[in-house]
C-alpha cells in the first residue's frame, strides 16, 4: 500500500519536531484499523540545534556559542546524536507500521532496512550513497544523514537528515565533539567528517518519493500538536533535563 507523502514545514522549530511525534502517535492509535504510513519532508529558515533524547545538554553543545548567536536548542523524542538544523539541511521522517513491516522489528536491522532505500533511492551516475556505522548515510567516508528512531507498540518513527546545501562551519562553532563516535569517522572533527549530497531538494524529494511509492497529500494538524509543543518541545525543563 502507498504511503501518504507530506510536504509540511510549520513556522517553528518547535512545532517541527512535534509534528513528527504527533503524526506518529495518530498512526499509533489508528494502526489497527486502517494502514497509517507516511513520508513526510520538512526544512527550516533558520538555524537550531536538536538534541537526542539522552544527550546531556552542556557536553553536547557549546552552550555560550548558541546562547551569544541566538540559536535555539530544542531536544527531540528519538535517539541518536545531537545535529544542527536549517537551510540546505532536508529533513525526511518515516512513519512505519510494525504490523505490516515485521522485518523492522528489531532495530539493528530496521536501520539497514530503511537506508538501503535510501541510499539506493540517492544513488545513480557518480553519485553513489552508502549506509554506514549504526544508522548513517555516507558519500565514500564523509556523512551526509544522520538518522534515529522512536518506537511505539505497532508503529514507528524513522526520521533522518540529508545535508545537500549546508554551511557545515556551523557544526563545528556550535557542537561539540561527540563522545560517541563510529568507527570509519577515525576520529575526524565535524568540519573534516561531513558534507553535501550533490542533488537539490526536489529531486531528493521525488527519488526518496518514488523509492517509498509515496502520494501526496495536503497539509496535516494531528489532535496533539499544540500540547506536544507546550508540554515538551517548548518546555525548556525537557530540552535541559539532562
């Protein structure tokens, strides 16, 4: 069945992780009634950092250098490692049912599922993308997506970035080195481990599109947002509790 794509920028930070979180938890309840699976695509105008969901917040980024700049630190709802987010940077978000995808049951494997999509969806000419470490998109060594999951009991949110046009100075003036790091990274700084997919945002839209068999649709307000928004992706209790 064909998933339902959305191409849906809200006008803040905030309101853009929560949506993702929101449409999740909608297709969640509605999982075992009618298929819910979405492909959605966003990018913001300006400039914030995203946290993961267990990234300490004052070792994770320089906190001094966003607060002096004016940058935003939100924290989102999935794992993974903390990025910077804005122009040129093109956010992709999944939502999956686990009912109909049982080979995305486990983690590991849902990861590899999902980016050979991807990856293949990018890749043609010259260009060839590969999925590398635990959940990343790489041209030859040097990322171009960062990637991370949260689950629920019958669905899943599988959301990642694709760099394409994107200042990466702004990774190394406002986060700090990770202390995690995959093992072809080789202990390369920000500035030295990324770069840009050769492809604009259209055509990424249509082959990650076609790759998913996805249809468009309208704009979405799933029952929730504004109280996501409020209670957490606002809340600077949540972004600084670690």
């Amino acid at each position: 069945m064909p998933l339902v794509r959305i191409d849906q920028t809200l006008d803040t930070p905030e309101e853009n992780l929560a949506l993702d979180e929101a449409l999740l938890l909608e297709c969640e309840a509605h999982s075992g009634d009618k298929a819910c699976e979405i492909l959605r695509f966003w990018e913001s105008t300006s400039h914030f950092v995203v946290l993961g969901v267990a990234e300490k917040y004052r070792t994770a980024i320089d906190v001094e250098a966003c607060a002096r700049d004016s940058i935003p630190v939100l924290r989102r709802a999935s794992g993974g490692g903390t990025v910077i987010q804005g122009p040129g940077c093109l956010n992709f978000s999944l939502i999956l049912s686990l009912e109909q995808r049982p080979e995305l049951q486990l983690i590991d494997r849902s990861y590899q599922n999902i980016l050979e999509v991807v990856s293949g969806a990018l890749s043609g000419g010259s260009t060839e993308v590969d999925f590398r470490g635990i959940s990343d998109l790489t041209l030859g060594n040097l990322k171009i997506s960062g990637n991370a999951q949260k689950r629920k009991r019958r669905t899943l949110l599988h959301h990642g970035t694709l760099l394409y046009n994107f200042r990466s100075e702004l990774i190394t003036r406002y986060l700090r080195e990770p202390e995690k790091q995959p093992d072809y990274r080789k202990g390369r700084s920000h500035s030295e481990f990324v770069t840009n997919l050769e492809l604009d945002a259209p055509t990424i839209k249509a082959q990650l599109a076609r790759a998913w068999n996805a249809t468009a649709t309208g704009d979405v307000e799933p029952p929730g947002l504004e109280e996501l928004v409020h209670k957490k992706y606002g809340n600077r209790d949540w972004t600084e509790r670690f």
